[in-house]
C-alpha cells in the first residue's frame, strides 16, 4: 500500500526512533506510532532501530536503521532495507523503548550521551539514568502519599499498620502496572508477597499509603518541556487495583484541578533542569504517584478527548528546538 502523501514542513527532520520492535506497536493506542504519524504528516523522516542496533567507534555513534513509511490502513507501518547511519546525521532521536530499566538501555544511554550536544535527545540520556520512575518521584515528597522504600519486612509491615492498615507494595522497576499488589494488616499472605517482592530482604521495593480515590481513576498528565498538554482518566475494573491501561483500566476525559495544576507548576522546573522533556505524571487524589520518563504513553487518547492530534505539538516542539541545537552546535 502507498504511503501518506502530507504537506511538507521545512526544513525536514529526521527522526531516529530507538525503541522495541515497530511491527508491535498498537496504531490505534501507542504513543510511539502516533508520533511517527505526526512527523510523517509534517514531511519528516522516520527512522527505526532497536538499543542493540547502536555502537560507535571512538565518539562516532552509528545504527543499524531502517526508514518507515506510514500508512492510512494496514500495515501501518512498513520499513526500508536496513543501513548503518551515523547518528550526527539524525537532527531527533527519540528514546521510547519500554521499561524495565535494565543494562541494554543503561549502555544506549551512556551511547546517546556522546552524540547530544549536537542531536536532540528525548529524553536526556543522563536524566533517564537519574529519573528511576519511583524512586526520582520521591524528589517531590511533598506531593506523594506517605512512601517507604526497603528491604526490611518488619518495617514494612509496620509502615502498613502506621498508614491505616492497607498499602500497595510495587517493585521499584516495574511498569504498566505490573507487581503491583494491596497488602492489608492481618492478611497472612502480606509476609509472603514481601519477601517475595524483596527478595527475602536482598532488594528493596515500594510500600505507599493506600489511596481509595484510586476507583475513582488514576490521571495521567502529559507534559511537555515543563507545559501540561492535557490529561486523561484511567479508571480500574471493579476486580483489579490497578488503573494502568495495559491491566485494563477503561479511560475516560479529565481535567486537572487547580492543585493539580500547581502540583504540575511545581515539579516541572526540575523536570527541565534534568532534561525530561516529554513526561507522564500519574495522580491519584491530587497525590503525585509516579514520574514517567522513558515512553510516557496516553496522547492518542488524549487526542481523541480533545478532538486534535496532540502529537502535533509535540512534534513540533522537537522541530524548533532541534533547530536550536544544530545552531547552537554550528552545523
């Protein structure tokens, strides 16, 4: 099938995507796809490859990358022959592999840091590193429900009893909902999920107060160089504590309130200063739960809310300030 002929925008950008596998991606859902669509309607190249298709010689990051072309039907997504391309020859690259974070994507980061004085990087590769999405939450305690991280079971287990009896205990690198359980004081199985989560003591987990507005839903906020684009509503079945779309929270519209919005006005400054350009905040109750930095998703149902693609804008964003930075940089 052809591809999409859309207006041009100049100058052309081109987009490197370094994520999983494309031929994944949910054209209907993903954040990712819905970005190579915005930047293939506005005239760009998209480009493909996954964290073990980078390696440079000396300071020369190169990758192993397929183009894509986007199309109105299925597939959606088709790709070039593979070809090495020197990295500083990408004005845009966009980190969006999904967690865990693990090794592979510490060396890509530690890759990426050698090519952005002159490339956009999204997100900077060393707030990633920094910005574990539990753990960097806790830079703003303020915000966040009463929180421990530990080890220690009897802590934890006291820490249960001291917020009122029922808690959420999640692993520190989990994502999309995933090992995240209730523990609640006298439950005989809470001595048992614990040292399973921990380890039997050797790697520490999160414990954190139980928030009943959770039926209500969980909102994610997009937000965009320290700008709130908008937010969206997951609200979790009647069988699951978990809001997060892939454990099948349905998701409705929202705004945000005006704690939230200072809440949002209050953590973007240090969003920025690290470099974490496109992030998902997750509140419940006007409570900050978690920062997402590596592949924030919900702008395509953001977009449908507001009946625009909010991709757009953040497309957009990219084609200025990678302009900059090619000034900036003399090239």
């Amino acid at each position: 099938m052809a591809g999409v002929a859309y207006a041009v925008y100049t100058p052309a950008v081109r987009f490197l995507f370094v994520m999983d596998p494309f031929e994944g991606l949910a054209w209907d859902k993903d954040t990712s796809f819905a970005f190579m669509r915005a930047a293939a309607r506005r005239g760009h190249e998209v480009w493909h490859c996954l964290l073990h298709h980078l390696g440079h010689r000396g300071r020369a990051v190169h990758a192993r990358a397929r183009r894509l072309t986007v199309h109105a039907g299925p597939p959606f997504l088709t790709a070039d022959s593979e070809r090495t391309i020197e990295l500083f020859d990408f004005d845009a690259v966009l980190l969006r592999k999904d967690p865990p974070f693990d090794v592979p994507y510490l060396r890509a980061t530690q890759q990426l840091d050698l090519v952005k004085s002159r490339v956009l990087v999204v997100n900077d590769p060393r707030g990633l590193r920094d910005a574990n999405e539990k753990l960097f939450t806790f830079q703003f305690a303020e915000h966040m429900p009463r929180s421990l991280v530990s080890a220690d079971r009897d802590a934890m287990l006291a820490f249960v009893d001291e917020v009122g009896g029922t808690a959420v205990l999640k692993p520190l690198d989990g994502a999309g909902g995933s090992g995240v359980v209730v523990l609640s004081s006298g439950d005989r199985n809470c001595r048992s999920l614990i040292d399973v989560w921990t380890e039997e003591g050797r790697r520490p987990a999160l414990v954190q107060e139980y928030q009943p507005a959770v039926r209500t839903g969980d909102k994610r906020v997009l937000v965009l160089d320290g700008a709130p684009l908008g937010a969206i509503l997951r609200v979790p079945r009647e069988d699951d504590v978990r809001a997060n779309i892939h454990a099948g929270g349905r998701v409705v519209p929202t705004e945000l309130t005006a704690r939230e919005a200072a809440l949002v006005a209050d953590v973007s400054p240090v969003l920025c200063q690290h470099g974490l350009w496109f992030v998902g905040l997750d509140l419940i109750g006007e409570r900050l739960i978690e920062v997402n930095v590596t592949s924030p998703t919900g702008i395509q149902e953001l977009s449908a809310f507001v009946g625009r693609p909010v991709e757009d804008d953040v497309i957009a964003w990219v084609e200025g300030r990678a302009t900059e930075l090619r000034g900036e940089a003399g090239v």
